[in-house]
C-alpha cells in the first residue's frame, strides 16, 4: 500500500475520529448537560447509570462529551470541568480513589498506597474536586465492580462514591455493560439513579430508517469530493449484513475502506472499496460486498450480555451477546 500523505492522514484521521449522532445518543447528551445544570441549584446531587453492549459506542460518546470540556490551567489551578475516569482492575476501595485522585492530574497519587487510610484519600479527592471546579464525574467500566462476590465489598464501594458525590456536590454518571444494571439493585444506588439509558445496537426489525439515517451522517464526514451513497439498498443492506447493527464493527470497517479510497486518491467511496476492505479482514471469507440482496443473510441482537453472580466460576457468570441465527430480508423484516 502506497504510503499517505501528511493532508490524507489527517484527513483519513478526522474521518476515524467522527462523532455521529443519533437519538439516543443526543438523548443522552442532553442528560449530561442537565445534571451539570441542575448541580447548581442545589440539593442532592443526581446520578446516571449508562449501559451498552460491546462496540456500541459508550466510550466514544464520552470522548467526545470530554472535549466539549477541555481542562486549562490557571495559576498553580488545574480546572477540570469533566472528570472521566474509570472502574481499575482488581478494585479495592483504595485503588478507585487513587484512580480518579491520578485522573485529576494527581500524578503522585499512586505513592500514596499504603501511607493514607481511606478516609484520608476520600478528603483528598473531595477536595482535589472543588479545587479542581469538577462538575459532572463519569466512572467507566462500572460493571467490574460486580465482580465482588461480596455484596459488603460492593455496598462499601456504593457508599464512598455516595459519600463523594455528597460532599463535592457533583453528580456522577456510572457507565458499564448491560450487567451493570444490577448495581441499580443496591440500596444506596436504587433511588439516586433517576436516569437511566441503554445503548442498543442497530435493529432492522425495528425498521431501517435510524441505520440509514447514520450512514447518511458516516457519508458526509467522509474526506471526499463526491458524497458516498452507502445509504444505497445494495451497500446499506451489505453493510448491516456484516455489522449485525454493531456501530463499532461498522466503524472499523469503513475506516478501512475509506483508507484505501484515499490512498487511491479516489473522489468517493465505492463497492470495490468495501469489497477489498473486507477481503484484508476476512480473507477468504464469502463476501457480502458481493452478494445481491437477495441472498445476503442478516443476524441482529435477540439479547444482550449478561453477568450471573452468583455462578459457579468465571467462565460460566458471563453469558454473551445473542443473536438470531441468519435470515433473510424477508424473514427479518417480519419480526418488526
């Protein structure tokens, strides 16, 4: 492959980097803003809970929240609108909060291991949080915090980020896998989570227009001359076929299709691009680029992840997506 310019990575950059909307996501949007606005008019602070499956575009939304509110310094004064952290592996109750402490841009946060109690961490970040301006806290990967067999580890946890949230006067919006839905079962949780939105993937049977809709909206952030027709039967129905209505499935394949148009300097994307795209994924794998319509085969989601935590091991607590088995236009069609 040819090598690209400085102008093509950038351009090829801005097009991997794109933030599409849809409804729920402008939903969900719009749900940061007025927990950040309604943190100013007192009272308790509001609390989110955000779920999504794999690839459905939970960690891109937040980065692009995040860089609505870049951090600046003033002085001696780092100003963080928008504290992103995420849930560490191999969670103790220390270990989040230095977590979110190095998040903040305390970066010797970590030798404070084992020198300060708890409580004594807990005055730092809450302290760190006013001094920092912090207005909204979104945690990732909340979903890690069930793998405590312990429902006294979990509540301890539930309870300081309570307690933070109390204190700083900020709200917090956890975000995780479809399994930490349960985390609205905890007392502490069950009340303060007052919204609540899912991310689901791409459903034709729920009718096609939203997946098209944000083809349309892939097409025109695309660094080309001529617009792209992918919300065409043949190339929109290819790419769901692949996809199974997984934005970052679909994501990652345009990427690479779009990278050989450029390279090619072609002045838009088209089949031959997508057909190739998925050859150096899936060589030797039968094409739905190339199929008609009417022999392409569609799968979609029938049930999302789920965690069991009271299972026997590991192995059998994570239960994984489920999808139909592969059908026709037709047949999926029936089932909207």
């Amino acid at each position: 492959m040819e090598e690209l310019t400085p102008a093509d990575k950038q351009r090829l950059g801005s097009f991997i980097n794109c933030f599409v909307e849809r409804p729920i996501l402008t939903t969900i949007l719009r749900d940061f803003d007025r927990l950040r606005f309604n943190r100013e008019l007192g009272g308790e602070p509001q609390c989110m809970l955000l779920t999504g499956d794999t690839g459905s575009g939970k960690t891109h939304l937040i980065n692009y929240y995040k860089e609505k509110f870049p951090s600046l310094r003033k002085g001696d004064t780092l100003i963080k609108p928008l504290l992103v952290s995420r849930i560490p592996s191999k969670l103790n109750l220390e270990q989040m909060m230095i977590q979110m402490l190095s998040d903040l841009g305390q970066f010797g946060s970590e030798y404070r291991r084992g020198r300060s109690r708890d409580i004594g961490l807990t005055e730092a970040l809450v302290k760190t949080l006013k001094r920092c301006k912090t207005e909204l806290i979104i945690i990732n990967e909340f979903q890690e915090i069930l793998e405590f067999k312990s429902i006294r580890d979990r509540q301890i946890i539930a309870n300081r980020l309570k307690m933070i949230s109390e204190e700083a006067e900020i709200p917090i919006v956890l975000v995780g896998m479809p399994w930490a839905e349960q985390i609205a079962e905890e007392p502490q949780w069950a009340s303060r989570l007052i919204c609540r939105r899912m991310i689901p993937y791409f459903k034709l049977s729920d009718g096609p227009e939203e997946f098209i809709r944000f083809l349309k909206g892939l097409a025109v952030r695309m660094p080309f001359e001529k617009l792209p027709r992918l919300e065409e039967k043949q190339i929109a129905l290819a790419l769901f076929a692949y996809s199974r209505g997984e934005v970052r499935r679909l994501k990652k394949l345009l990427d690479e299709a779009v990278k050989i148009a450029v390279v090619e300097s072609a002045d838009t994307l088209r089949s031959d691009h997508l057909i190739r795209a998925y050859e150096c994924t899936f060589p030797g794998a039968a094409n739905p680029f190339k199929e008609k319509v009417e022999y392409l085969k569609f799968s979609e989601v029938s049930s999302y992840s789920k965690y069991q935590i009271n299972a026997a091991s590991d192995e059998e607590a994570l239960v994984a997506t489920q999808f139909l088995d592969s059908l026709s236009l037709s047949e999926i069609l029936k089932k909207s």
